[in-house]
C-alpha cells in the first residue's frame, strides 16, 4: 500500500468500499484501476462522517466548476 494523497485520488481511478464492522467501526479500502489495495483502515463512524462530509464539499464545488467550464 502506498500513503494515499490528495494527488493520488485526484490522479488515478479510484473505487472505495465501506463496510459497517460493529461497535460504530467502518472498514474502508480503496483499490486503484488494478484492483489493488492502496488504502486500507478500520475507524470510528465519526471519521466516516467527516470523509463522508469531504466528498460532498468535493460534489459542490464540482457542480460550480462545471459550470464555469460549460460557460467558456
């Protein structure tokens, strides 16, 4: 597995999988285009929520990106 960084995840082709453990754990794994684990970490819920509240902060700003691309 590599550090997953920002340049990384913007960079590659990436799938994540999450999957509710117990006790409010989540098992998150990301795989590049080869279907290889680059990222792997069991957390806490909250830790979730806050990536979760990330990648919707990412769909916001992407909608007024798009549109200013679609505008040029």
């Amino acid at each position: 597995m590599d550090d997953l960084t920002l340049f990384n995840i913007m960079a590659e082709d990436l799938v994540i999988y999450a999957t509710y453990l117990k006790d409010k754990q989540i098992a998150v794994t990301v795989t590049n285009e080869e279907d290889i684990v680059v990222f792997h970490e069991d957390s806490h819920v909250f830790a979730w929520e806050s990536l979760v509240y990330f990648a919707k902060q990412v769909i916001i700003l992407d909608k007024t990106i798009q549109l200013a691309l679609n505008e040029h």
